[in-house]
C-alpha cells in the first residue's frame, strides 16, 4: 500500500440497540482502489455511512491523511475530502443535470470559475452528462442517473470516493462503462472504497479487498488472490457469487 489515506480504527457503530459494525478497521492508502465485499446484512453500506460521517461511530477513531473525521457532521467530511455516492442514487429529479451537479459543490468556497472548472472536468468523464446538462435529472436512464450521482461526487474533488451498490439495476455493460470511467477517476488520483453485489466485477476493479461478516471484517487480501479462488470467495459470500 502507499502512504495511508483512509485509516478506519476499532469502529463500533450501533442502531439503536443493534450493533451493526464490530471492532472494524480498515486502511485505504492514496490513490488505492479497494472493495468491501460480504452478504446482505453484513454492515457495508453502515460502513461507507460512518466514514461520511452520516453516522457517528460509538467508539473508536477514522483518520484522513493523519486528521480525525470521525464522528464530524458529513457536510464537514466532504469538505476534507471524502465523497459519498449512496446507495439508490437520491438526485433531485425536477432538477437539472446542470443543478444537480452545482448541489454536489455546496460544500465548497463559492467561486464560479472553480465551479465550472468542475463540472467541465464531470462532463469529461461522462461525456452524456454534458448532452443531457439541461434536462430534468428524473427523465435520464438508470445509467445516466448513476454517471450524475457519480459526478455529483466528484464535484467537491476528493481525495477519497466511496461508491455504493453502483451495479444496483443496470444492465452489466453499463455497470462495466461506468467501471471504466471510475478507473480513470482512479488514475488522476482518486482513491475508490467501493461496495458491490457483482463479486466479479468488484475484485477486477480493484487492488485489495476486505470481506466483512456480521460487522466483523473476516479477510483483507490482494482482489487478484480472491479472484482466483471461487470456493474462498462461495465460502464468505455463499453460492452464486463465484459464477
Ligand atoms: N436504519 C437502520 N436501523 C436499524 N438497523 C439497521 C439500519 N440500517 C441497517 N441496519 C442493520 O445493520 C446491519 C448492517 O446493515 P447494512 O445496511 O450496513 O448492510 P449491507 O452490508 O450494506 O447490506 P446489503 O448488501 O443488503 O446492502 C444489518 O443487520 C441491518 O439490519
Ligand atoms: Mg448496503
């Protein structure tokens, strides 16, 4: 690994009573791409919540380049660096594509050249965007939605991006297009934590990945070495996800 960019420490988050992550660490260096795999249940996207700081951890400490943001208000996190594409693409679908994005870069100083740089630089890697700017978000495919919640993130320009369920719905080749888009989000520096329900897909995508349990992480290996053994990933994640 680089130099450690996101450091997740002993995290115990619980819902009410319900403890739903247990003594969770984590580490995703700069520039790494990394995914969290494991059932449903297994405290995925409770973990990817927690690190935005939409939930608090209990206990514990989340680092970002050496800062604690651990427990700050999320409008705080994305202002370090820390974007969040959650699951089930929320967008403001009577807004445009164009409003959508300027919502992703709230958090950040009030400059209009800066905020057009941006969307100059979203509209790059999701060359539809720009076609569609002026058109009600709730009226673009499942795809175009996914590609807008995407550049929606990248408009605070993070260091880190956590993705969701990106798969959620769509047809395998555009999961696959938009893969390829993140990859070179990935290159100019970005470093992705993503959780995935195609298993595959997830582990060809990235460098590392940890397996998580009932809230416990329960394997951290190279995503090569988990690829190249079916049985090991059928045994964490059941059958069917090795196909
Ligand atoms: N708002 C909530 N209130 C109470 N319990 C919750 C809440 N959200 C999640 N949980 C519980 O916390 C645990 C972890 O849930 P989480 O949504 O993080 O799992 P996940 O790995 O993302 O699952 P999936 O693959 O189904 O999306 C589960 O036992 C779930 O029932
Ligand atoms: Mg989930």
């Amino acid at each position: 690994m680089n130099d450690i960019l996101l450091d997740v420490n002993d995290v115990n988050v619980y819902y009410g009573l319900v403890q739903a992550l247990r003594g969770l660490s984590i580490q995703v260096g700069v520039g790494e791409r990394v995914a969290l795999l494991g059932a449903n249940g297994a405290g995925k996207t409770t973990t990817l919540r927690t690190i935005s700081g939409m939930l608090a951890p209990r206990s514990g400490s989340i680092n970002l380049a050496g800062q604690p943001i651990g427990g700050k208000p999320a409008f705080d996190v994305v202002r370090e660096g820390v974007a969040h594409v959650p699951e089930g693409r929320a967008l403001f679908a009577g807004m445009t594509v164009e409003e959508n994005l300027t919502l992703g870069f709230a958090s950040q100083p009030n400059d209009r050249d800066v905020l057009h740089h941006r969307r100059d630089r979203v509209y790059d890697y999701f060359p539809i965007l720009r076609e569609r700017s002026k058109q009600a978000a709730g009226t673009l495919s499942g795809g175009e939605q996914q590609m807008l919640v995407i550049g929606r993130a990248l408009m605070s320009e993070p260091r880190l991006l956590l993705v969701d369920e990106l798969s959620l719905g769509l047809a395998p080749k555009i999961v696959a297009q938009i893969f390829e888009i993140l990859e070179t989000v990935n290159r100019d520096g970005t470093a992705v934590l993503i959780v995935e329900q195609f298993v595959h897909m997830a582990l060809q995508n990235t460098d590392r990945a940890y397996v998580l349990r009932k809230g416990v992480v329960v394997d951290c290996k190279p995503s090569a070495e988990l690829l190249g053994d079916p049985a090991l990933i059928r045994s964490y994640l059941g059958e069917g996800t090795a196909a």
